[in-house]
C-alpha cells in the first residue's frame, strides 16, 4: 500500500511571516485528513518556523535542498546532520529548477540521495524531460538515465524510504500540465526503471509523485491513475484554500 503524498513546493517564496500565515489558515483545513501525507517545502529561512509550528499536526516540514557531507567549508549550503537536527526529515533533490539554474547533475543528487538515505531522511527524488528532450523523443531515455545514476549504489533495502517526484520540464510552472495519459506512462518508465535498479519490491513500494501545473482542476484525474501516488504542487501551494482543495482530491 502506497500511501499518497501531497506536497507543496513553495520554491523562494513566503517570509517566516507569510510562512506562519499561511499555516494559520491552513492547518485547520487539513486538520482531520489521514489519507495523504502531507509536506510543505519552504525556504531555508522558513523550514524552522514551519517544522516547529507543525508540531502535532498531519503537516510535515520539508527541506528543498542539501549537500551531501556533514559539514564543511562550503558557503551557502545545508547539510543532512543540520537539517535532522531542527527536525526536518524531508528533502527534495534533484528538482529541475536545481538542475537549471545551479547545474544541480545526476551525479550530485545520488550523492545526496545516499546522504539522505544514511541520515535517515525521506529523499524525493526530481527527474523529467525537458521540452527539447520530449520533443527529440528522448523522454524515456532522460528518466532512465536520471533514475540510473540516482539510485548507483544504493541498494534495495535501503530505498524503501525512497519518493521520487516525475516533473516534467515544460509543465513546471507554465499552466500546462501533462495530460493522466503523459503522466501515468512516464510513471510506469520510472516503475520500470526502479526495478531494473533496486528491485521489484522497491518499485512496487515507491511512491512516485507527479509534479508540473497541478491544481485544484486536475488533480483527481491524475490521482486517479494507478501509477500516480501523490503530486508535488508549486504554484498552487502557494494559497492556502486553494492547497487545501487539492489535498482533499477526490
Ligand atoms: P508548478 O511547480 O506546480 O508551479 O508547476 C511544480 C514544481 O516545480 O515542483
């Protein structure tokens, strides 16, 4: 049994202010719902705020970033010690705005994703094609591949903790998602690639998340896909009545 994810990236957006009204308007909109787990991703400067004042609740703090070691002389990064250390045990790698903007690679996020693993933090794993690469036909070879290096070196047992978010690169943002169709075969890629790279049971385990325009209009058609087992919501979880609608999908 995959228990749903419903996460909100919240990118660089909300000050600890904006973040605390957020949940004061939103928590009691949420409060009785068990069938998804539910996340928030805010900014560095917000994931503290935002872990302690869902305490007790069915809301969970998530991190959008880290480095993979310890601690070191690495200006402007977070490591999995510190981010277990306020309480955070999520974390999202690999997203494509990463990989974009701050040449995040595949390399890196399976350094990361090992980190995390070790540490005892639930990783969600980004991948997704580009338009270039959908329109090049590449699409199944890019989630593979980003899937195959993720995962190098990391066993079955140890994935079980493993999410992976499929976000496809010209649905982020642009009001254009992908159709349940699109979605749900480049969930079965990615299914498919889990086994070949862990196991059967890990990709049988694995939630995979769906990412790219989610909103309040779409996400029942999406959720209603066998291989679609969450969402990773930017835009829309930005209001809380509006994240609260897409939580109570039906
Ligand atoms: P979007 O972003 O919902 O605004 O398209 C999704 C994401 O980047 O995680």
């Amino acid at each position: 049994m995959r228990k749903p994810i419903i996460a909100g990236n919240w990118k660089m957006y909300k000050t600890p202010k904006e973040s605390l009204a957020f949940l004061d308007a939103f928590l009691p909109l949420v409060e009785d719902h068990t069938r998804d787990e539910i996340l928030l991703c805010p900014t560095m400067s917000s994931l503290g705020y935002v872990l302690e004042a869902t305490i007790g609740t069915n809301v969970r703090g998530c991190a959008q970033n880290m480095h993979w070691l310890n601690e070191g002389p690495y200006t402007g990064e977070i490591s999995p010690v510190m981010l277990m250390s306020i309480g955070c045990r999520h974390v999202l790698l690999g997203h494509s705005e990463q990989r974009l903007y701050f040449n995040e690679t595949d390399d890196r996020v399976n350094l990361k994703l090992k980190a995390a693993l070790n540490h005892g933090l639930t990783p969600i794993v980004c991948v997704g094609e580009t338009l270039a690469e959908r329109e090049e036909g590449r699409t199944e070879e890019t989630i593979r591949r980003q899937i195959r290096i993720a995962l190098q070196n990391v066993s079955s047992a140890e994935a079980h903790r493993l999410v992976i978010a499929y976000e496809p690169v010209w649905a982020i943002g642009t009001g254009s998602t992908a159709t349940p169709d699109i979605a749900e075969e480049a969930h079965r890629i990615v299914r498919h690639e889990l086994a070949l790279c862990c196991s059967e049971l890990t990709a049988e385990a694995t939630r995979i998340l769906y990412g790219g325009s989610v909103k309040p209009e779409n996400i029942s058609e999406l959720m209603a896909q066998p291989d679609i087992d969450g969402a990773l919501v930017g835009g829309a979880s930005l209001v809380p009545e509006t994240f609260a609608k897409i939580v109570h999908y039906t």
